[in-house]
C-alpha cells in the first residue's frame, strides 16, 4: 500500500523528545582501496562502478549494534574511499519495548521520515543532482515508497525480489523477525562521512520526535460487565529483546 499523510512535527516534539532508540547499526556500500582492519566488505551487486576507479574491494559493510554515542565514530572509521549513486546508506534502529516498535508500524511514520528529511536536505543545501531528491520522490527501486509493515514483520528470511508484496525494499522495512530491528532505506551514500552522520542523526531525532507527536494518553473508563468463565484464553506477549546478536544488519 502507499504511504500514508505524514505526521506535524512541531519545534516542540523535538524539543520535548528523549531518545527511545535503544542500539543503532549502518550499512555502508562504496568502494575501499584497502580493506580496513575490525570489518568485513560484502559484495552487493547493486553497487557498481563504471567505469571502475582502482578498488580492490567493492559492497558494502555492515557495523556491529552500536550505542548512538558510538554511531560518529564508527561510520568516520569506516566510510568508504569512493561512492557514487548506486551505493545506499541504511540504519536500522532497535527500542527496549515492544510498544515503541509497533508505535511506529503506521504509514505516518515512512511518510514523516520522507517529508523531514526533505527540508533537511534543504537546509544541507543538496544540490538537485544529488541522489537523495530522486529517492525521496519515489524514483529509487530500493527505496520504494510502499508500506508493507505486517508482511515485512514476519519475515525471518532475505529475499531480492523488488515487485512482490511485502518486499524489503521500502522507505522502512519492519524486519523484527529477522533483525529485532527495523531499518530506514531511505538514505544514500553522502559526500563525506560528517554529511553521513548528520543525516543518520536526523533519522534518530525525526523518529523520537514522530513519537512525540503521536503519544496518546491513556484514558480511564468504569462499567460493569459480566464474566464469562466458560474458557480461559492464553495471551502471548512479543517482547523485543533488549540486546540483539552481533551480525544482525543486512
């Protein structure tokens, strides 16, 4: 389905947000004249390179669930010697409750993500080439502006297939099964590693304030009702796990 209307956000929703998002972990795709020494490349095939500067390794790295304190450091250790438009930058994010997560499981929120990191990239001053604009009007097939949360959830598998429903390549994909995260495809490589760590930090603080915005109050009601013992009823409660494996970003 299509993305829904985003959400308002409102100076206050940022002012007032604290951070939720419990670990971090980034995708990096480019190209490196070395390999660097603490990370594996992989190789992806959506990464090319023509024609080919003088690389001895080309794909992508992936980074081990990181405190966001340590999010700047790690992306600035290993950004990759060269990039151009087919190399994606992704960011998944996990929480501490099961709650914040399905908060965050409505067309409002890829949809708010497109719209507030547009006038970011206003505010960067992107120049219109830059591959950022064409995914955020929808132009990219590995960031397709589709909603597909309650298929993409039970996912445990990954799969490639860009067009059948429920595929992975969208603004958000809801990999809890797999990944106990859900991970912002939005994002293409940057300049340099400071622009990259600007905009990974305005995904967090957009997110934070998304849950701002969309916080409702409890409200208390009184009746009376009768009860019904003729079955008991077992309720499952899906937790997310408060630490998630080490390779869990792909």
């Amino acid at each position: 389905m299509k993305l829904g209307k985003a959400i308002e956000l409102r100076p206050t929703h940022f002012d007032r947000s604290r951070n939720r998002v419990y670990l971090v972990g980034v995708e990096l795709e480019g190209g490196w004249e070395k390999m660097l020494k603490g990370c594996e490349i992989h190789r992806d095939t959506s990464v090319r390179f023509s024609p080919t500067p003088n690389l001895n390794y080309v794909g992508e790295i992936e980074s081990k669930p990181l405190e966001l304190s340590e999010m700047p450091k790690w992306v600035k250790q290993y950004y990759p010697h060269h990039i151009n438009d087919s190399c994606g930058m992704h960011i998944h994010l996990s929480f501490r409750t099961a709650l914040t997560y399905s908060r965050l499981m409505a067309p409002s929120y890829p949809a708010t993500i497109v719209k507030y990191m547009h006038e970011w990239a206003k505010r960067e001053g992107l120049p219109p080439s830059h591959s950022l604009w064409s995914r955020l009007r929808g132009e990219s097939e590995y960031c397709q502006h589709t909603y597909w949360a309650e298929d993409q959830v039970f996912q445990a598998g990954k799969e490639y297939d860009r067009k059948r429903k429920g595929h992975r390549y969208t603004v958000i994909n809801y990999c809890f099964t797999r990944h106990s995260t859900l991970e912002c495809r939005l994002l293409p490589m940057m300049a340099n590693a400071e622009q990259a760590i600007r905009a990974l930090q305005e995904v967090i603080r957009i997110t934070n304030a998304y849950l701002v915005a969309t916080a409702k109050r409890d409200t208390k009601s009184t009746g009376t009702a009768e009860l019904d013992t003729s079955e008991t009823r077992e309720v499952h409660q899906v937790e997310i796990p408060t630490r998630v494996e080490r390779r869990v970003y792909s």
